[in-house]
C-alpha cells in the first residue's frame, strides 16, 4: 500500500527530512489508538469487578476493611429500579453497568459506579420467551475487556460494545449461527477472556434437530459447539468443541503447571480442554438422569484440583487435572441420600482449605454448609437461611438470602458465627410505609468494587458503602 495515499486519520507523521533543498513528509500506515478509557469518581483504594463472580472468578474479594455493620446494615450510597433480570453487572474504571429487559428490548445501562447517575443506555430488541415461566431478562453478567463491554443475552445474542460511548462494535447472533434449541431458562453463563478470545458456553445442534420444542433436551444432539472461542476485536469464530450441549456455570481458565487449562461445565459434564487452541483434554460426565438439571454452579479450581457441584442427584466431585486427566480425589455417592454439597446456581466460596456454600434445590431444605475441600466432610451446617449466594472479603462472607436478608458472617470452618444481620427497606408510598428492598428472588451474588458493595432483588439495585475510605 502506498502511503502517501493513506487518509490522515490512518497515517502517523515520522519527522521531517532534509534531502538538499527538498522536504520530505514521510507517512506511515498506523492503526488508530483505542479510546484511552478514563476513571470516574474518587475511590482509588480497592479493584475493580469486571467479569462474572470478580476478577478472580471465584466470589473473593481482595479488598480489606469490613467492619460489623450497625442496626439498619451498611450506608446505602445509592439504589435505583430494575426491570426484568437476573443477573447482577460489572464495575470497571468507575462506570457500573448492568443489563436487564423491559418492553421488547435488552438494556444495557452504563452508570457512574459511586452515584449511580446513567451515562448511557444500549438496546435490543429480544423476542426471549422462558418456557417455564420465569422473567424474559438477562441471566448473564456483562464482561469488560479494556475499552469494550461484552453482552450475551437470555435469546443468545451476543455483543461487544464501546464500553466508553455504548457503540455497537460487532454482534453475532449465536443461537442461530450454531442451531441452538431453547435451553429451560434461556442462556445463561457469562463468557470469559482469554489473550484475544471471548470463550462462550453455546450448544448448538445439527438442523434436523432445530424442531425439537424448547425444553425436550433428551431428544436434541450436539454439533460440536459446546464450546465457541471468537476472536474478541472482531467477533470470528476461531475454534469451537465438544457435542455436548449448554448448561449455566460460567466457564473458568486458570494457569497451572505451565500452560493454561480450561473448564466448562456444561449439561452432562464436565469438559477440560486448552483454552488458546480449543484442543479437548478430557471429560467428567456429572448429572442427574432428570430431563430438567441443569448444572449451574461455576467450577471452583485450587491448586491442581477442581470442585463441581449440582442440586438434582449426583451432588459434588473434587477432581485432579494436572495431567491432563480428570480424576477423582472423591465425590458423592449417587446411590446415598446424604451429599457433601448440592450447589443450585450459587457458587460456594473457598478459603483456605475450606468450602462455604448454600446447599439444596429448594428454599426449604437449603443449608448454608462448610465442608473440607480434601475429603467432602461436613463441618457444620445450617439450615433455614433459604438459598443464598456469597462473597468473600476480609475474612468475613457476606450471605445474601433470596428472601432479601443480608448477613455479615465470619469465614470460620469451626461453626456458623454471625457478626450482623439486616433486611433493606425501602420508603415507599404505600400504607405501611416501607417494603423490601431486595424482594424475592434475590439470586444474584454479591459484588464489590473500590469498597462499594452492589446487590439485588427482584426489582432494585442497592449499593452500599461495605469499605469506607477516607475522602
């Protein structure tokens, strides 16, 4: 390409040559520099939360500071209404986004972080119908890659935006492109990074299955996109695996022994496989024989080991994968009642050798539990929590109940101590004059940014100030 042809906008200005009495303005190709993203807001201390479950992937928080909380629960900074969702956002460089459903389309809302006042809102329309009658919106976290925000919606919709002006960058409608037939809920893991990948649970299946009803699971085949990499500047397909089909645990990458390893989780297992060339290593086939399980608790990976966990029958397995090989330390016995962990869609939380996790399919019979990551032994259990998600700071869990109850908990493998308990309220105009701030159903975990924590019910965002700074 010749380079004086090039248009300025795609040209950088090398300096200028003396040639005798000539001057010689040299151009040369460049590529044009990525917004430089900038951070609002005054909370330096802290990280950000731009991914699913933390930066880690593992509900833990590296932030320290907590202390008990008063009577009325933590300072609530700022809240606002949702619609339709399940999912709780991101926070990145001071901007907080959030993707929810209302009114025939998918909303990305892009807010400052410590205020909670709109920058800018991205919308679709999705035409999303759950075929057990939950809500239409968004089960899925958005993932924030530099300046890019990464969306992927309950009807397979997937998109990458600028995460600065809220443009669309590319889309790919993946339900389509790979023949996927309607999960029960719809999708719902959030996609990982990886170097220049986006790493995506998909599931598709061969045409002759696409009239299989939504739901029918047990008569749908797989085609080989259990799993899809796409190059995340441009949204090309570059490696894709495994006939198995979707589930919701989010997938996880760690580096260990001197490469990296991926796990995915998905409906009948599950899959280890190299995450920068999409080779399979192996897989662990883990379900229940009922036609509606799902797995939906992401793998939690210490070491050279791997914890998964499931609420309809076979319950937990720790596996070994440094081999290559997925073999079991030990796992629950499918033929006995009693199982070590039976995580629903909560991820439990590991601290130093030790898991804490809600246990149980249903609000009755879940128990916040503590097991022993080595052998599976219960520490102690309790029950009537309801079923609840956590996150882990500073020594101390908080324990968010679907009911809307937040708890402050020591990490303590010993016994179930509480520090504070507190329901949120709302002013509301009504009689009575307050009502629930975090309605049923409050799924999402926890989340913490720069101190800030953010939670959510059924139709409210809160965030609280977990972590004072000093201004």
């Amino acid at each position: 390409m010749n380079p004086y042809l090039l248009p300025i906008s795609w040209t950088r200005l090398h300096p200028v040559i003396w040639m005798g009495c000539f001057l010689v303005l040299v151009l040369t190709p460049t590529v044009n520099a990525e917004p430089t993203v900038k951070r609002l807001g005054k909370r330096q201390q802290g990280s950000d939360w731009p991914i699913f479950l933390g930066p880690t992937a593992d509900s833990r928080s590296i932030e320290t500071g907590i202390t008990a909380w008063p009577a009325s629960g933590p300072r609530l900074v700022w809240s606002r209404p949702l619609t339709e969702s399940y999912g709780i956002g991101s926070v990145s460089q001071g901007r907080y986004y959030q993707f929810d459903y209302a009114n025939g389309r998918a909303l990305l809302d892009c807010l400052e972080s410590e205020t909670g006042e709109p920058i800018w809102q991205f919308s679709y329309p999705s035409k999303y119908t759950d075929t057990y009658g939950y809500n239409r919106g968004p089960r899925c976290s958005p993932v924030i890659d530099d300046n890019r925000v990464y969306i992927y919606g309950a009807e397979g919709m997937l998109h990458c935006l600028d995460a600065v002006r809220g443009t669309e960058i590319w889309k790919v409608d993946v339900n389509r492109k790979f023949g996927v037939v309607q999960n029960f809920f719809g999708v719902g893991s959030s996609p990982v990074i990886h170097q220049d990948l986006l790493i995506v649970m998909v599931g598709g299946s061969p045409a002759e299955d696409q009239t299989i009803p939504p739901g029918q699971l047990d008569r749908v085949s797989g085609n080989g996109t259990g799993i899809v990499a796409f190059e995340k500047l441009t949204g090309k397909v570059r490696y894709q695996l495994s006939d198995d089909l979707a589930s919701y645990a989010g997938p996880r990458i760690v580096k260990h022994g001197g490469r990296d390893w991926g796990f995915m989780f998905l409906r009948a297992g599950l899959t280890l496989f190299n995450p920068t060339t999409g080779k399979q290593d192996d897989e662990f086939p883990w379900r229940a024989r009922l036609l509606e399980s799902v797995n939906a608790s992401t793998p939690i990976i210490v070491d050279d080991m791997v914890f998964i966990s499931e609420t309809y029958g076979p319950g937990s397995a720790l596996l070994r994968f440094g081999n290559g090989k997925l073999e079991p330390v030990w796992q629950d016995n499918p033929r006995q009642r009693q199982k070590s962990m039976q995580a629903h869609w909560n991820t439990p939380v590991y601290h130093d050798g030790f898991l804490y996790g809600s246990s149980g399919r249903h609000s009755y019979n879940a128990e916040l539990r503590c097991i022993e990551l080595k052998t599976g032994k219960v520490r102690w259990s309790q029950p009537r929590l309801t079923r609840c998600s956590l996150l882990y700071v500073d020594e101390h869990l908080v324990c968010l109940g679907e009911d809307g109850t937040l708890r402050l908990l020591k990490a303590n493998p010993e016994k179930y101590e509480v520090v504070s308990t507190v329901t949120p309220t709302l002013k509301s105009a009504n009689p009575v004059g307050e009502r629930p701030l975090l309605k049923y159903p409050a799924w999402a975990a926890p989340i913490l940014s720069h101190g800030l924590m953010y939670v959510r019910g059924a139709d409210y965002l809160a965030c609280y100030d977990l972590i004072p700074v000093e201004q």
